[in-house]
C-alpha cells in the first residue's frame, strides 16, 4: 500500500495562506460548478438534500460529482494514503444513504456529509492504530509520510508534516480544514460541532504550537561546552 503525506499550503513559514490550488469562497462570492453556470449554494445545498432524501441515486451522483474531489483531498490528508482514502468516502457514501432519515437541516447537506466523513476517517485510523500496535511499525501511523507534492525542499516539508503530526486530534482537524481544504470557520464549526470561536481559538494554537516547534532557534547566546 502507497503512502503519501500532506498536501501542504506553504513552503517556510506558518502563516495564514490559502491553498495553491483552491481559492476560499466567500458568501458574497458566486461560485461556478464544472457545468460553468453560477449558482446560490444554499439552493444546490437544498435541492441535493431533497434528491437524497427521496432516494434518488442521481442526488448521491449529482454530490459525488460536486464535491467527491475535495472529500477524497480531506480523506487523504486525514488518513495518509489513497487506498485508505477511497476507502473513507465509499463508506461515507452508504452512512448517508443508511443515516438520510435523520437529517433534519440543522446544519447544510454538506457540513452533515464532511461531518460523517471525518468520523469515518477517525473510525478509520483507531482501527489502523489497534492492528499495528504489536508491529515495529507502530510508529509510522502517528506521523504523516513523504509529501504526495512535488516541489518545494523535501526536508522541510517531511518537518511540516511531522510538527502537525504532534498537534492533537482537534487541532489537526481544524488545521487541515481551514489551511489545507479551504472550508471557512463557520463551515468546521458544523462539521466537528463546535462553536465559530472554538475553531478559530484552535487554529490560533495549532499555529502558535506549529511556530514554536518550526522557528530556528534564536542565536541570543553561545552554546556552552
């Protein structure tokens, strides 16, 4: 099985950096599908909803088709290889089909599905974890591989990836989803339940923790022999 790390948003520094590849979407903005014609989110997020609620196999399609790109992206960067990826989202695919009578449209189609997605990658590594335990490998699950980009200095991104190895659970969840995936604060919020200040609270000390661990070590005295 092939392993592949992190699909990082930054080369030297921890800052606040938008993914290379994927512009945030503000609520002012409109954003365009791969049909190129504009939509309201808050329509399609409806209108999917409906399609999945009536059974409608086209509205799991017409879903995977919109957003199965960025859910395998969060797998990945989640779980750290493609098969185990693949796996993550087929299984997300039959929860909502099995769990689609419980949803009440508390929270968007979508916070519910990468709600269940991200439970389903969590679900995914204990269990990963539990069948190492007694190999030498052990290890190797709690730290993130070599980057699956190319480009940039490998060493430095191998030390990216092992700093944000050492964050907990929670403060990974919210790095990745903001920095890595693009989501904005409110969107984590409903997909880890927990408050807009939470998650904004926890990406301020996962980068904070990040930073400390990154940063050269400040040349103020001679080293004493």
């Amino acid at each position: 099985m092939g392993s592949m790390g992190l699909a990082l948003p930054w080369e030297a520094t921890i800052s606040v950096h938008q993914h290379p590849q994927e512009r945030r979407v503000e609520p002012s903005e409109n954003p365009v599908i791969a049909t190129g014609t504009s939509f309201d989110a808050s329509s399609q997020d409806a209108a999917l909803a409906a399609a999945c609620l009536a059974g409608n196999l086209a509205g799991y399609e017409r879903f995977y088709k919109i957003y199965g790109t960025r859910m395998k992206s969060l797998a990945w960067n989640l779980l750290g290889n493609h098969s185990d990826a693949e796996d993550a989202v087929q299984d997300t695919f039959l929860k909502m089909q099995r769990a689609i009578a419980t949803f009440r449209g508390q929270s968007s189609f979508v916070t519910w599905t990468f709600r269940i997605l991200i439970n389903t990658c969590h679900d995914a590594r204990r269990s990963r974890l539990r069948k190492k335990e007694s190999s030498s490998d052990r290890d190797d699950d709690a730290s993130f591989p070599e980057p699956r980009a190319s480009g940039g200095h490998p060493s430095l991104r191998l030390a990216l990836e092992r700093a944000l190895a050492t964050l907990t659970r929670h403060q990974r969840d919210v790095f990745l989803l903001y920095e890595v995936e693009g989501f904005r604060h409110a969107e984590i919020a409903g997909m880890l339940e927990i408050s807009e200040t939470a998650s904004k609270n926890t990406l301020f000390q996962a980068k904070k923790n990040l930073r400390a661990m990154l940063e050269p070590p400040r040349s103020g005295a001679a080293e004493v022999r």
